[in-house]
C-alpha cells in the first residue's frame, strides 16, 4: 500500500466517524432537548401538552402547599402571568416563597407536572435564566440583581 | 502592610514575566546563550514572587484580616482553620492566584529539571510559558485584585458560601488546576517546536512526563469533584453534566489522547503534526473551561461572582492563545517532517483509533456543552442539554472505545495481526461473555442494557490481564521465567494495563450505581422504619448540635441488615446564620462498593421528616477506578525511559522483545 492510500483510509475512517458523531448529536438534539420558558411564554406560545420544558421564575408568595406524600404545588411567576407546578419529592434547601426557582417537567393542561424542581446554590444568586425571564416581563430591578461580591464598598 | 506586599510580589512577578517572555526569545534567535540562560532565574523568581503573593493572602485570611475585601466577602472569624485556608481559593480572585501559582510552579519546574533541554527548545518553552503567564497575571491585576483593601474594616465577614465548607474544597480545586495548568507545558512545547520548525521522537519524550503528570492530577481532580458533588448535593448523583463538569472532562478527553499520540510519536516517530496540535487543544479546552467557568457565562457554585469585564478579558486572552496558536499551526505545521508508515491493522492505528474517538466524544461533549450558549446568543431561545443527550451521544463512542481497547497493546508496531491478537483475547472474551450471562441470570430482564455494560469492562479487565500475561508468558513457560519477564516489563506496559483495567473498574461502577440503585423518597415519624434493598432503617429523633459557625439538625438513623444493627447513620442540615443558608450533610454508609446514602428534606409540621434513601450498589468502583487509572499513571511516569537523561534502557537486546508484544 502505498503512503497515499495509507493517507486516504486514515482520513476516510476519521471521516467516517465524525458523521457517526454528527448523526448521533443530531438524533440526540431531536429528542433530548429541553426548551426554557417565562410563565408568559407558557401563555403566548401554543405549546404541545406534553411537551418536556422548563419554567423559570419567582416562587409566588402564599401559593406554596404541601400535600400528603410529599406532594407539593406552587405557582411560578414572572410578575405578569403564574404557572402552577405540581412536584413529588423533596424540593432543595434553597426553595422558598418570593425567591428564584426552575423547574423542569411535562406541560399538562397548563401546568406542570415537574419531575426536577432548582433552586439557586447560594443565596447571593438568581439562577439567569430567572433574571432574564423576569427582565422580559419588566420586574428586575437592576439595584437587586447587583449584589454579586468582590467589589469593595 | 502584608497584602500590600502580596500586591506588589505580583506586580513583580509581571515584570519578570515580561521580561521572560521576550528575551529568550530574541537569545534563541541570535544564538545569545546568556540571554537563554536568563529564563531560568526568571522562572524561579517568577514562581518565588507569586508564592510569596500567595502566602500573603493565605495570612490574610488565617489572621482573618477583614479590611481585605476579598476577606470580608469570603470568610468569617468562627470558621476553622482549614477552611479558612482553604476559602484563600474558595472564590474568584484567590483561585486565580492559585491558577497563577501553578503556573509558575509548572514554569519553575521546567526550568530546574530541563537541563539536558536542547537550549533553544528550553529558551522558546519558557518564554511561551511566560506569555501565558503574564496574560493571567494582568487579569488578576486589573480586573480581579484580591488585595483591594476597605475603606473601613468590618468587624466580621460576609462567611465563604456554606456549600463550599467542606474538606473537598481544601483538595479539588488545586488538583483540578494542577491537571488544567498542568497541560500548558504541553503546549509551551506544541508552540516552541513550531517556533523551531524541528520536532522529533525526543520532543514526545520530553512532554510526554509532564503531559501524563497533569493527566494523573486532572483524573483524580475531576474524581475527587464528583464525590464531592455526590455526597454535598443530596440527590446521590455523581455526574450532572452539568457545563462546569464538562469542562474538566474536555481537557481530560483531549489530554489522554494526547497521551497516546504521545506514545506513537516517541516510538515511531509518526503522527508529529497531529500530536502538536493535540497538544495546542488540550491547552485550549482547559483555557475555554477556565472562560466558562469564571466568567460567569454559566451560573452554578463554581461561578463566584459574575462581572462582564472579567468575562471579555478571559476572552481575549482566550482568543489570543488559542486563535495564535492555530495560525501558527497552519503556517508552521507543513514543515514538520512526515514520520514512520504503519499499516492500516497495526498498534499505530489502534493509537489512532483510541484518538480519533476520543476526540469525538470531546466534540460531543464540546457541541453540548456550548451549543445552548451560541443558540441563545444568536436566537435567544434558551435550551437546555442534560444527561439524555450525552448518554446518547457521548456513550456509544465510549462503548466502541472502550471494545478496541483491549486489541491496542497487543497489537505489534507497524504491522499488526488482527485475527492473532483475537485468538489471544479469547479467554477475555469467554470472561466478557460470562459476565453478560451471569448478571442476566441474577438480575433478569429488568435493565437490559446493564449486563452488556458488565460484559464490556469485563472483557477490558481479563484483556489487560491478557496484555500482562502474553507479555510475561504466563502459564506457557515455568513461573520463575515468568516472574523474570514480569521484572523486565517496562513500567509504562504496566502503566497501560493498570490504567486500562481502571477504566473498566469505573464504567463498572457507573453501571451498578445507573442501573441497579433503589430509592425512597418518603417522610418519616421518630420511631418508624423504612426498608430498601435489604436494609430496615429506623429513624430515632432529631437532635440539635452546634458547630464552630452552625447549628446543625442532626437526625439519628439505626441500620438494621436482618435484624442485626450494623451502623447509626447521621444525616444533617446546617444552618449558617451569616448567611442564612442551610445545607445538606448526607450519611454515607459504604457496605462493599455499595453505598446507602440517606440525606434529609424538611421537617413538616406534625413532627415527620422527608428523607431521600438510596442504596447505590459498586458505587464506590466509579471513584477506585480514577485511583487504579491514577496509579496506572502513575507506574508510567516512573518508567525510567521518559526520565530524560536516564542511560538508554537496551543496554542488552534481551529487555528488547519486551516492547513488543510476545509472540
């Protein structure tokens, strides 16, 4: 065999499995990808019932009840519409009322039927993805949001 | 005044650096053996200044000085002292210091070992060593000073975020860096042989050493993070893939097959241009998993605080390293001489395979990891990718993997024979199919995917013990040749069979932890039990304890294994009231290489406790695994053939035949 062909089946088989991994990353991108939503895009935006999603917001203040079996509902807001969530399990430390949370699950006549329920790891910090849903809906204050540390006073 | 001094060491250090990185450069170039022979002051005192840097701020934060702003953010008078310690990195600024005094350690090094360096190889590596040096150096200068001072010092600090007060704080990180920084030799090297424009066998055998040193320090980093991530975050998950995760495992995936390309350059002297730029993107992936991690792109704990300035200056540096590199790549590259022809069945080609699957399942990981971000930046629409789409993606191109890499170390260099090493992997094949076998005969039908799991890394288990065993000719002669042949074994074939065996003692584990975990979620009343896989718990009561800085719930668990009491599981909550934050401390109970793991939820008003209970069988081998594989890592680096310098190792033909494999 000479150099060249030597060359060719080299570059044809890592070819060759690139387009494996290209096939494969497509497939997974169909099936395994989650969309975020802002409670107003639940409203706006048609979206399949049964559709996998995840919502993020505020926690509503008084909307948080605790059922038999660890069942928990509460409702998402962004400060201009509310989703409510139910959830089996145990929600994280950091769950609580009037505070950023995310959840992820199947959108069933409106609400969520959430099998994953975040919090944010630290008090000083709003999961993004929350700022940005409510900077849509006009209820970030700037002020709150600026708190992150390192800077001197 | 001590901060200030730390402040000032590292503006020292800058100078150094700059100075490093521009004058052994203009020595190579006219042949100035003195101006070459500068870097080596340079890069000790470079490392000396940054030490002393980070010693002052490690005395900042012993003495709790809180007129430190970085201080008073992250620490707090009551926290013991290894977490005082260990806050020094346990936020943005300080563990940038950190990345730096690696850095420069890593600088230092080279220059005290690499005597026997060609000088102008030597000269080059510094100096790029040093620009990396400088850029990172003026980041933490002008946009992440840990020295700024208060205008008026605080009586107490802001504490260092709770979920950070563990002993995996004091080990993580600086292994992870070792591992990330670790690689900038190897691309110091990439850079200095194209400056060059002369690469060859001895080039591998000199970044082979440091390359397999950061790899055994980034696989116990990432390891020693996924326990950590495990047993802090109370679901009992070991790996999220979550981005800050897949950032670690980029470089790693990229590093170990730089490892390999390694080999097959040193050996055949083949693969040179590859291997350079393998070398420039492991280098690249861990500068990119530094960007994400710290520039608050992505929010997780591992991101401390987010400023956007922080974020566009790693980004030029980012794209100064990398998009320099790869240009002088392309310039550079078509001069490197084309080495050994191998053929298409041969240990050259395995080595290529092992790479070129590798570095897809790098790309997999690379696509999902930044995919969501470019979406959002260009459509808006906020996605995101979990652990389905890499199970579907990066899984079946670590299965293919994982099923070649037995063949690779029993095939011969340049030409192979595939149906012989085949026949010689018989019995790890007849193990691999046992395996599959046995566990469908004890678990049935119900994870269907688990027993060809186990098939696999048993099969990669027996295959590297097939590997020693054909090399020592084991069974087919008297066990005292044997034992012979095993003594002139070369550490680094033992360094492949350990390393080999361990990754199969991992994806044992994940298989067993995946596939075969049980759980309750479920809430408790003081004298109930709840029983899982065998196991009866009964929950005793809660009582109240206070630590140095928090007062913890504690929750008393008797363990019961057929009515015989085997432990008292404690599972707690903290509750830092500096910044009113609670965390999880799950009780770990390791039976075997299973795990029961118990963490707590809330306490609901009529007196009953929500708990999590699982038990993780094999869990354990994910974590013993990283060790095994470490210490194969380990075993190669003692090898005293990449001890460069060491006399050459055929001082009589009869060590040799070892190389290759026994026929």
């Amino acid at each position: 065999m000479t150099r060249k062909q030597r060359r060719l089946i080299l570059i044809g088989s890592s070819l060759g499995v690139l387009a494996i991994a290209a096939a494969l990353i497509l497939n997974a991108m169909n099936d395994s990808i989650v969309f975020f939503n802002s409670p107003t895009d639940i409203a706006e935006k048609h979206i399949a019932p049964g559709t996998r999603i995840r919502v993020g917001g505020l926690v509503k203040p008084g909307s948080v009840q605790r059922g038999e079996n660890l069942n928990i509902r509460f409702e998402v807001t962004d400060g201009k519409t509310d989703v409510p969530v139910r959830f089996q399990g145990i929600v994280p430390d950091l769950f609580r009322e009037g505070q950023g949370v995310v959840t992820e699950g199947k959108l069933e006549a409106g609400a969520i039927v959430a099998d994953m329920v975040l919090a944010k790891h630290d008090e000083r910090y709003m999961p993004r993805e929350v700022v940005d849903a409510l900077k849509k809906s006009g209820r970030w204050e700037e002020e709150a949001g600026q708190t992150s540390g390192g800077t001197p006073r | 005044m001590i901060p200030e001094l730390g402040h000032y060491a590292l503006v020292l250090a800058l100078a150094l650096g700059l100075m490093q990185a521009v004058a052994p450069m203009i020595g190579a170039y006219t042949r100035d053996a003195a101006l070459m022979r500068l870097a080596n002051s340079t890069a000790l005192m470079q490392f000396f200044f940054v030490a002393f840097s980070f010693a002052a701020l490690t005395v900042s934060y012993v003495t709790s000085d809180f007129s430190v702003a970085n201080v008073f953010e992250n620490s707090h008078s009551m926290m013991p002292l290894i977490y005082k310690m260990s806050s020094v990195w346990g936020n943005h600024e300080g563990s940038m210091l950190l990345w730096v005094l690696i850095l420069s350690l890593f600088g230092a090094m080279v220059a005290a070992f690499g005597a026997n360096l060609p000088a102008t190889l030597k000269a080059h590596v510094l100096a790029v060593q040093s620009w990396i040096a400088c850029a990172f150096y003026l980041f933490i200068l002008l946009t992440s000073n840990p020295f700024l001072r208060m205008a008026e010092a605080p009586l107490e600090g802001r504490d260092l975020n709770p979920i950070l007060q563990d002993p995996g704080l004091a080990i993580h990180p600086p292994l992870l860096y070792i591992g990330y920084v670790g690689f900038s030799i190897a691309f110091s090297f990439a850079i200095a042989a194209l400056i060059d424009g002369r690469i060859d066998a001895a080039w591998a055998r000199w970044v082979r050493p440091w390359t397999l040193a950061a790899w055994i320090f980034l696989t116990l980093g990432i390891a020693m993070g996924s326990y950590w991530a495990y047993y802090t975050l109370g679901w009992g998950g070991f790996w999220f893939w979550d981005p800050v995760e897949n950032a670690s495992l980029m470089p790693w995936l990229a590093g170990t097959a730089l490892l390999h390309s390694a080999v097959v350059m040193e050996k055949r002297n083949a693969l040179k241009v590859w291997t350079i730029l393998l070398a420039i993107l492991t280098f690249s992936l861990s500068l990119i998993g530094t960007f994400l991690v710290r520039s608050g792109v992505l929010t997780s704990v591992h991101s401390f605080a987010s400023d956007p300035t922080r974020g566009v200056f790693i980004l030029i540096i980012l794209v100064f390293f990398i998009g320099g590199s790869l240009s002088l790549f392309a310039w550079r590259a078509p001069l490197l001489k084309q080495g050994g022809l191998f053929a298409p069945i041969s240990r050259e080609s395995a080595l290529v395979f092992n790479n070129l699957f590798l570095t897809t399942a790098c790309l997999t990981v690379f696509v999902g990891t930044l995919y969501p971000l470019a979406l959002e930046a260009f459509t808006g629409a906020k996605i995101s990718v979990g652990a389905p789409f890499f199970n579907l993606t990066f899984g079946p191109l670590f299965v293919a993997l994982m099923f070649v890499m037995p063949f690779g170390p029993l095939l011969a260099w340049k030409r192979g024979d595939a149906l012989g090493v085949a026949q010689r992997l018989m019995a790890a094949f007849g193990v691999g199919l046992a395996a599959i076998a046995a566990t469908f005969a004890v678990q049935g039908g119900q994870a269907i995917l688990a027993p060809f799991g186990v098939g696999l890394a048993f099969f990669v288990m027996a295959g590297s013990l097939v590997d020693l065993a054909e090399r020592t000719a084991l069974f087919r002669g008297p066990l005292a040749t044997s034992r012979m042949r095993a003594a002139g074994l070369p550490r680094s074939v033992w360094g492949t069979a350990v390393a080999h065996f361990g990754l199969a003692v991992t994806l044992l584990g994940i298989i067993g932890a995946a596939s075969w975990g049980t759980e309750r979620i479920l809430s408790l009343k003081p004298t109930q039990t709840v029983s899982l896989s065998g196991y009866e718990l009964t929950f005793d009561g809660l009582v109240q304890q206070s630590g140095p800085n928090y007062q913890a719930q504690v929750a008393k668990f008797t363990v019961r294994s057929g009515g015989v009491p085997v432990a008292v599981m404690e599972p707690a909550k903290r509750n830092f009231s500096s910044r009113s934050m609670t965390t999880n401390e799950a009780a770990l109970l390791t039976r075997g290489a299973g795990q029961l793991y118990l963490s707590l939820g809330d306490a609901e008003p009529d007196g009953s406790l929500a708990i999590r209970l699982y038990y993780k069988p094999l869990v354990m081998l994910i974590w013993l695994g990283a060790v095994v594989m470490m210490l194969g890592g380990g075993l190669s680096l003692s090898d005293r053939r990449l001890r460069v310098g060491a006399p050459k190792p055929a001082k009589k033909p009869a060590t040799k035949p070892t190389l290759q494999p026994a026929e």
